[in-house]
C-alpha cells in the first residue's frame, strides 16, 4: 500500500534552562529517534504512559514544531525544510483533532465559524459562495445538525464538540488526521460512538489516522498497526493482532497485562505484571536499553547496550521489537471498546 506519511529517525530535544542567564542545563529527550511509515487509509495507534512523547511526535507530525533532526515526509516529499507556500499545501494534507473538546474550540466563535475556519487559510478549496453549505454537509458527515450551524460549542454535548473538532479536521480533505487523545476526555459510551464514527470517516474519505493515545483498548479497537512508545523511543510495532496477541517486549506485555478484562471468568487468571518505579526522566534517559530500571528480565547486556528496533520472532511470525531478550508471551484477550457500549 501507498505510504502518505513517513517519519525517520527523528528527534526532539528541549533545553532545560536555568537562571538569569538562561544557560542550557541539559536536553529534554521528548522524542528521540523514531521511524515509521504510515500507509494511505491505515491506522497506526501510538500508545504509551504519559511522557514518553507520543504527544510530541503527533505535533512534529504535523509540523507544529520542528525536529531537533530526522525528517517527516508526505507522499515521500520531505517537509522537515518547507517554508511558506509550500508548508501551507502541505498541511492541508495533514490535519489534526485534539484531546480535549471543551478548550480547543473557541466558545466565542459559531460551530459554522469554527468548521469553515480552514478555508480562510485555505481559500481555493471552497470557493467563498460555497462554504456555508460545505460546512453544512460536513456536519452532517459527522452526524451533527446543519442546522445548528449558527450554535456556540457550549451549547454541545462532549461527544458532539469532539465531532465538531473532526468536521475541521476533516474540512480541507486531508490524507492524514492525526488524533492526539481525541476520546480520552469523554464517557466510555460516547467514546465507542467517537471511535465508530472515525470508522466511517475512514472508509467514506480513504484518511489514514495516526492514533495517539494511553487507552489500550481503544487503540486496539481502531489500529490496524500499533506502536508503543516508551521515554521517546518506539519499544515494538506490529500490526494490531501481533501487538496485542504475541507482544515480544517486556514493557508491552506489561501494559498489557495491566488492561482489566472484561470476562469475569477470566479475572485473577491472568497474571500481571507489575512495574517498579516511575517512568525515568526524559531528560536523563537510562544507559542501554532504557526501559532496564523497570523492566524484570533485565541482564547486564541491557545497561550498555541499546537494542535496536529490528525484526524479531514472536512465536509465530516476527515483527519489530527493541529487546535483546525479546520473546512471545501470551496474554489473555484484553478488553475491546465495542464491549464497552
Ligand atoms: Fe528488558 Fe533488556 Fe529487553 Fe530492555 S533489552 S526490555 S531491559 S530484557
Ligand atoms: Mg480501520
């Protein structure tokens, strides 16, 4: 399948400053050296604790920020150096719907306002005589009321100020919508409807998502590749069923085990892995393998050297993995958003 966006290698460091002076002190490690492709109509879900820069690298991305080093590249034109113009036709492609729903829309502007927004920025899209009613067909793509176009966002509900969020992520008809959290501030019930609506989008539109978030089931429920990110880096990625079927890295299988499980037959059966300590500092990342203060099958290889994410066996096929002692675990079924409804 086609690649639209392709990320390599990149990094993002932020100096630690102190003083009067400002002096730098030291480099926060928020991202630091991930590659992946993501393909046309795919999800890739990104998942980890909260530090380990998932949200970072959605914003270099979307070029909202730009790498310390590495490259992004849509439709294998690179963008790390675009300027201007060509920044501007390049983000059309490439949207993004936030977390929270309550503050990322402006609750003095009209839903119409806030959906047609894009198209200032953009003019060529919809021609100025035609946006109304684009904005009134996005609302309805997105199961809203056209006619409550007129509406402020406090007079939505959660659920429906996350759709409104999409219909302006998805105004300019991108390729890629990066989704930074874009439930996790919502009811488990309005949640599936979120996700399910996505589904649609997806299909109705061909737009790949990059699914930024700490909830493993409904990563699950929408990814067709996972990565789990851990202190910046990518620790496995896979597609969704070697991920969370026949996860290789210890720090996976830990996540995993800790998802509760919907059977009550199944409760107590599993065995779950608990992690010592907190997740490191980014800004002082551990030597090696930098997940080995936590990790229960760390041997002395793991403090000095790092491994690298490179295909590894998985009890069945092999995907990638970043753990010298990678090895499948079975991990009884976890539980899907759709049960949740
Ligand atoms: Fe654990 Fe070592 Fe594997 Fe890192 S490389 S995850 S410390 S076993
Ligand atoms: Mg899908």
């Amino acid at each position: 399948p086609e690649v639209v966006l392709s990320a390599q290698n990149l990094v993002k460091h932020y100096p630690i400053r102190k003083g009067v002076l400002k002096r730098t002190v030291g480099q926060v490690k928020a991202v630091d050296g991930v590659t992946f492709d993501l393909h046309k109509g795919e999800t890739l879900g990104i998942v980890g604790e909260s530090g380990c820069g998932k949200s970072t690298l959605g914003r270099l991305l979307m070029r909202l920020e730009d790498p310390t080093s590495g490259s992004v590249a849509f439709q294998g034109e690179d963008w790390s150096g675009a300027s201007g113009r060509e920044m501007r036709r390049l983000r059309r492609n490439i949207q993004i719907v936030f977390q929270d729903p309550y503050t990322s829309l402006n609750p003095r502007m009209t839903v119409g306002d806030i959906v047609g927004e894009p198209f200032e920025i953009h003019p060529d899209v919809v021609p100025k005589g035609g946006r109304r009613k684009r904005v009134q067909e996005l609302l309805d793509l997105v199961g809203l009321n056209p006619e409550h176009i007129n509406r402020y966002p406090h007079q939505f509900s959660g659920g429906q100020r996350q759709r409104i969020g999409i219909a302006r992520g998805i105004a300019l008809n991108p390729s890629v919508l990066i989704c930074d959290e874009p439930v996790s501030a919502l009811d488990v019930s309005v949640q599936a409807q979120v996700v399910n609506l996505m589904e649609k989008l997806q299909d109705e539109l061909g737009l790949a998502y990059v699914f930024i978030a700490h909830d493993l089931s409904v990563v699950r429920h929408i990814s067709d590749r996972v990565g789990v990110m851990y202190l910046g880096r990518m620790a496995e990625l896979g597609e969704e069923d070697e991920v969370y079927s026949r996860p290789t890295h210890p720090y996976t299988q830990a996540l995993l085990s800790a998802v509760p499980v919907p059977d009550p037959t199944l409760r107590g059966k599993r065995e779950q892995i608990v992690l010592v300590g907190d997740v490191p500092s980014p800004a002082n990342p551990p030597s090696g393998c930098r997940f080995h203060t936590r990790c229960w099958k760390a041997q002395d290889r793991c403090t000095t050297e790092e491994p690298q994410l490179v295909l590894r066996p998985d009890g069945h096929g092999e995907h990638l993995s970043a753990c010298h002692f990678a090895e499948a675990r079975a991990v009884v079924e976890t539980v899907d958003v759709s049960d949740v409804q």
